[in-house]
C-alpha cells in the first residue's frame, strides 16, 4: 500500500501479494524471491521471472526502505546457465532473436494494409516511436504539419518530444480521416485518435492479416518500428549514434546499440573483410595465399 506501482506492475504485484501473504519483510530473502519463478510461473523464461517476480518484489521493498520501515533488499537475476537451464526444461528458447523492420519489408507490408494501418508502420519505422506511444497520438494535440512536424507522446521516463518528418509521412498523415476508436464517444473531440486504435492490441488483427496477404514476416510492431529505425540508422545507413539515439528518443545511446541494432549479412560482410584484408596484404609483401 505504500508503493505506488504503475498498471503493468500492479498487474504482476496482485499474485504476488497472494502467494506471499501476512509474510514480515525480514523473512523475505533474496533465496525466497528467486525462488518464486520457478513454483508461480515453472514454463517462463528466466527474464519473465525477473520482470514479474524480482523487479517488482524488489521496487516495493526498497521503497519501503526509502520511507523507514524497513532494511533493504538485493535480489541478483540469473546468469546465463540459469537461463539456458530453464529454456532446456521449458522446451522453449528465450531471447530469440529480433527481426528488424526494413523498407523492403514495408514497402511490401503497405501493399496490402490498410490505410491507417500502413501509416502506423511508416510512422513508427520513421521515427522510432513505440506502438503505445503511436496509438495515443491526437491529431490536433501531436501534430503540426504546417511544419512538418510531429509529437511522440511521453514514455519510459521521457517527456513529450517533437520531431521533424519527412514530406511524404506529413502527407500520409495529413490524409488520414478524423477516427476515433470503436465504442468510443465520437461526440467528444478529445477522443480522436490520429490512427484510430483505442490501444496497442488494437492493430493487431489488422497487421497479421496485412502481413499474410504480402506474403511476409510477420514482424511485430515493437521490431518493425523501434528496432527497425535503430537497425536502419545505425546499421545500414550508418548515422551517427548521438543523431539517432537523439532523434529516435534514446538517452543512453549504448542501449540503443546493444538492444536495437542487430548483425545482418554476417557471412557475407565477414568473408568480403577477409578478402580485403589478404588482398592488401599480398599487394603489400608481394607474397600469395593460394600457392601454385
């Protein structure tokens, strides 16, 4: 009751609190905690454990801490045996890798979406924007295509940012419809949604069958729009990471590099820095690899 816990965290505190009870905090061990993934939650992955059982046990307790009720808690995550153990018993791989959106991949998933749809997916690959930032868009409040420009509301400890956009996403944009999400009052003006989704599950039905008709991936929103804006500025088009981690809303760029950037063509580009390398240094000592 002390801790004031967002939507998402209250939803994964609620069985917690069931399992755990009248428990005192001084018999919840860190052992205890890592414990509970395995007896409440036995066919997740190691990361669902920490993100719904560690992270939020931990985040109440030290806040209690903070206000003087209490000792504090270190709870430590799982090291990589732990989890390729889990993913053994499970019979299920975690952190699979993400495919990133492409403009290959867009141009042909545009083909056969719907309008609105289609520009959501050109939207958040242009801007990096996430699903739950792009659903809760309004066209008066985040738009301003006078100037070319565009609101992506708050998120992750950001505030709202306004970025410029490219003259084609402006007039996709500016040719969207007024939509305001079904069941919703449309006799209010606040309800207008700039694409018409009352959520982030919204698109979802839409988006699949976008992507069977093209005949493609199925890329979820998350991959075809954040990651593939962080693949496609720093991968394949080389912008400087202090550019793309600025523009597409990253405070900590090495995050943005770790997490949203991803090896593509590794044998290719691998074996042609091979060939490189053994050509320059044949022309240099005059000597050859390949004898005979």
């Amino acid at each position: 009751m002390l801790y004031s816990a967002d939507e998402k965290t209250a939803a994964y505190l609620v069985p917690l609190i069931a399992k755990i009870g009248t428990m005192l905090i001084k018999d919840i061990t860190p052992k205890y905690v890592r414990d509970l993934g395995a007896s409440m939650m036995p066919k997740a992955s190691t990361d669902t454990w920490v993100r719904q059982i560690i992270t939020p046990i931990r985040a109440v307790i030290n806040n209690a801490h903070d206000l003087g009720k209490c000792a504090p808690i270190r709870v430590k995550g799982f090291e990589q045996r732990e989890r390729v153990e889990q993913d053994r018993r499970r019979g299920k791989r975690s952190r699979v890798k993400k495919t990133p959106g492409s403009w290959e991949w867009l141009l042909k998933f545009r083909e056969h979406a719907s309008p609105r749809h289609s520009a959501l997916a050109l939207f958040m690959f242009s801007t990096g924007a996430r699903i739950s930032q792009a659903v809760e868009m309004h066209p008066g409040k985040h738009l301003d295509l006078q100037n070319g420009r565009a609101c992506i509301p708050a998120a992750k400890g950001h505030d709202d940012r306004w970025v410029d956009i490219p003259p084609e996403l402006v007039t996709e944009l500016a040719n969207l419809p007024e939509m305001f999400p079904r069941g919703w009052d449309r006799r209010k003006k606040s309800n207008l949604r700039l694409f018409g989704f009352a959520d982030r599950s919204s698109p979802r039905k839409g988006w699949d069958a976008a992507c069977k008709a093209a005949g493609i991936e199925r890329i979820p929103f998350h991959a075809a729009g954040r990651h593939g804006f962080g693949q496609e500025m720093n991968v394949r088009q080389t912008v400087d990471e202090k550019a793309a981690g600025e523009f597409g809303g990253w405070s900590d760029t090495g995050l943005m590099r770790r997490v949203y950037t991803h090896a593509e063509g590794t044998s290719g580009k691998i074996h042609l820095a091979w060939r490189n390398g053994l050509d320059l240094a044949e022309a240099e000592t005059g000597l050859r690899l390949a004898k005979g």
